[in-house]
C-alpha cells in the first residue's frame, strides 16, 4: 500500500482534525507516495526499534517524535538523532495522538481496561456513576495499570462519580464535575488545587494509562493488507526498590 492510502485510513477511523492545537499529530517523516508492507505499532519510538525494523517500514506511533519548533537537526541529539536513522533506512513515522485519545483510547482504558460504564463523555474525559469504596478502587487500579504505588490526593473513603484522561489530564481539572479524577503526571500545584475543590485525584501513570494504544490499533489495521507488529515501548520510568 502507499503511506498516503494509509495515512487516509488512519484519518477516517481517528481523524486528524480532532488533535489539539498544540499537538503534532499526523506525518512526521516519509514521503506519501512511498510503498509500505510493513506497520510498527507503538506508544513511542525508540532506538532500537529503528535498528530492529526493516527497511521502508513505517512506524504508528502515539506520542509525536516532534513536538514544537525544530530548529536544527544536530544528529547527536534527540529527536534528530532518531530522525537520521530513519531517513537513511527510508523509514516512515506517523503519530496519532490527542485525535485517538478522543476517538479510541479514553474510552477503551475507561470500558475494557477498567470495566467502567460511561455515564458522560466529553473531549478527553469519561464519567461514571455508581458507588465505589476507596479500597475497592485503588485495587482495581493497581491490577488493570499494574502500579505498585499510587499517589493520592484528596482521599475519600466513598465515591459516586469518577472521571478518567488517559496520560496527562491534571489541566482539565476546571472541566470535571466528579468525586475522583483519574490522570497521570499530576503536578504538585495540581494537588494543591483539587484539595481546595475537594476533588480527589488519583495519578495512574502516563505511560501505565496509555500502554494500550498498540493494542487497539493493532484490531484496526487487521482490515488493510499489511504486516503489523506490535513494539512494546519502553517506560522511561523505573521505580527502584533496592534501597
């Protein structure tokens, strides 16, 4: 297949207009008119992923290589040094980001992955209403995002309502209107604010909550013809208990 008829694929089903305008979804290195047989699918890019993969294949990715101003490619220095890898294997990159948080991946992490049901869902968040006890639910969470700690602001003992972003939601705070708020990299001024709105919040990761989004792709691409593999990104992150 072309990029460009994958590329169209990947805009009907999570379509690019939806990303924030922030964000850099969509083609990052390639050539539209390129031949492509083979798919990589995953949270991100790495290194050795490029080294791995053949030459001309073409990597879906979640978090885009390039985010703001690039203003010199010095190849010793990240992203340009993944960028030069490519371009000389004639490997292409394409990221779906905040447009398949609204189409995919929030509410495949929220139903399938945490077994809740949607009672509301809005641009990046999803709500539910029920009653759940503090324990209950930290357990869950632990077991689905396989967290062996959680941090916790604002503990409540009851719960009836929730509301979930996958990765980095704390600055939608002023938008939930639930007991709990589930998010990953919540900032200390974060935590200051949701306990002065009596909000409990629950940080499940960024990496931990959006791991998923290889998985889901992987079942949408099973209708093209081509080879998709799924990468496993790596966590930048270790939690070290030798001490």
């Amino acid at each position: 297949m072309k990029l460009q008829e994958i590329y169209d694929f990947l805009d009907k089903i999570s379509p690019f207009e939806l990303q924030e305008k922030w964000d850099n979804s969509g083609l990052i290195v390639g050539d539209m008119r390129r031949e492509v047989s083979q798919v990589v699918i995953s949270l991100d890019i790495d290194e050795t992923m490029i080294e791995e993969a053949e030459e001309g294949t073409l990597f879906v990715v979640h978090h885009p290589l390039i985010f703001g101003k690039l203003t010199q490619l010095d190849f010793a220095k990240y992203p340009s040094n993944l960028i030069e890898k490519m371009i000389l294997k004639r490997q292409s990159l394409i990221a779906l980001h905040t447009n398949f948080d609204q189409t995919h991946l929030n509410r495949y992490v929220f139903e399938k992955v945490l077994g809740l049901k949607m009672a509301k869902e809005v641009p990046f968040v999803c709500m539910a209403q029920g009653e759940w006890n503090y324990k209950e639910l930290l357990a869950l969470i632990k077991e689905k995002f396989d967290l062996p700690t959680l941090r916790v602001v604002g503990k409540k003992e009851k719960i009836t309502s929730i509301a979930l972003t996958t990765g980095a939601g704390a600055s939608l705070i002023d938008q939930i209107n639930a007991d709990c708020f589930l998010t990953g990299d919540i900032k200390y001024h974060d935590a200051m604010k949701a306990m002065s709105e009596d909000l409990m919040m629950v940080d499940i990761g960024h990496y931990e909550s959006e791991k998923f989004f290889a998985e889901i792709l992987y079942d949408e691409l099973k209708v093209l013809p081509l080879l998709a593999i799924i990468a496993q990104s790596k966590n930048p992150f270790e939690i070290d208990n030798t001490i």
